[in-house]
C-alpha cells in the first residue's frame, strides 16, 4: 500500500491558502514557501534515527539524544525544487544537497533531463526528494529513477500540492519511496495544471510571468 503523509498542520494549510491566492506577489509567495517549506521538513523528519552521545553540560555529564547516522541529503527538483530547499536548509543547515535538472516538455508533458549533481555517497544517506507540484509525476519519477540508478536506497519525496493522478502515478513507479504533501486537489487540467492548484510554481516563485 502506498505510504503518503498528508501534513495538515494548521499553519501549513493556512500559508499553503494564502499561496494559492492568484493575487500574493512573487516576494510574499517566495518567503511564503520558505517557511512552509520549514514546517513540512519538521514533519519529513520527524522519525529519523537517534542515537547518544555523551556530553558536559555546565552542571554534570550526560547521555544526549543527536541524530544517527550520515547527513541527510536534499535533492532539489530544479528550478521550482530550489524554493523548497532554502527552508529546510534553514533546519538543516548541514545537509548535502542535490540537484535534478528535468523539465516537463510543455506539449508532450514528458520529462527532459538536463541535469545532475549529487554527493557521490547518496546510497549510504536518506535523500529526501523536493518538487512543490506533483502533477504528472513523471519529473519526479525520472528524478527518482536518477537517484536509485546512483545508488540512493532511501528515498522520501516532499511536494507542496499532489494532484490525484500524479500520485497515483508516482507511488505505483515508486512504491518504495514514502510521499509527504500538504494538500491532494482535485485532478489536473488538459494542460498538466493542477485544479485548483496555485499555478506554475517557478513561476510565481521567479516572477517569470
Ligand atoms: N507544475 C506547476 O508548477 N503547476 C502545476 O499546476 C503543475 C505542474
């Protein structure tokens, strides 16, 4: 069975509303999905293992709860994944990061790899994969594909907005790989849009329209 997390905590559905407004300008929509970006993160994160180790406090020496193992490794859809990664690098400002140049060819609606840099260890690090839209998912399991083919085992997948299609799309190509989202719309439209969505998110993200 497919393993999505909706993230319905108030203040990311609250923010993710205010986004979706056709009217929030570029800077409002950008520092908008840097700080959901840092909510949703708290959540994607929120089972990763622990281990102790001892520390000195002023007072006495103790056991301390840090996170195990190697650092996490962000992997940024470009460009609309760069919007996510700025937030979650604000919490976790040691993350490797990777980047994943694939666009969607905007009459087939295919994806076009362009792109590719990861740390070259990712197959011993948990790669959490970030795309604010996931609509067709086909960039998303292109990227994925990229990062199994390079050795990553542990993938999670962050987007913003899935549309129902494209989950389903996803988590049949990639069963393995856990979808955290903060919102399933409705379907997408003739053009590969989101409804209702909130748009082309580099777009608005960029102001490149
Ligand atoms: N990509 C976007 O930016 N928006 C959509 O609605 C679908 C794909």
């Amino acid at each position: 069975m497919a393993d999505i997390t909706l993230i319905d905590h108030p203040l990311v559905q609250h923010k993710l509303t205010l986004m979706r407004r056709k009217d929030t300008p570029t800077a409002v929509f950008r520092q908008l999905l840097r700080e959901i970006s840092t909510l949703m993160c708290y959540e994607v994160t929120r089972d990763l293992n622990m281990t102790l180790e001892p520390i000195e406090t002023p007072v006495a020496a103790m056991q301390a709860p840090v996170i195990a193992g190697k650092k996490l490794v962000f992997a940024s859809i470009l460009r609309a994944g760069n919007g996510l990664l700025e937030g979650m690098l604000d919490l976790v400002p040691s993350a490797r990061v990777a980047h994943i140049g694939v666009y969607r060819d905007h009459d087939t609606l295919k994806p076009v790899e362009y792109y590719f840099k990861a740390p070259e260890d990712i197959s011993e690090r948990l790669v959490i994969l970030v795309d604010p839209m996931l609509a067709t998912g086909n960039s998303s399991i292109s990227a994925t594909s990229q990062l199994k083919a390079r050795g990553a085992k542990h993938i999670r997948f962050l987007c913003l907005l899935a549309a129902p299609e494209g989950l389903g799309h996803f988590t049949t190509a990639h069963p393995d790989v856990p979808v955290f989202t903060a919102a399933i719309d409705s379907h997408l439209n003739d053009k590969g849009y989101i409804v209702p969505g909130l748009g082309d998110a580099g777009d608005r993200m960029y102001g490149t329209k």
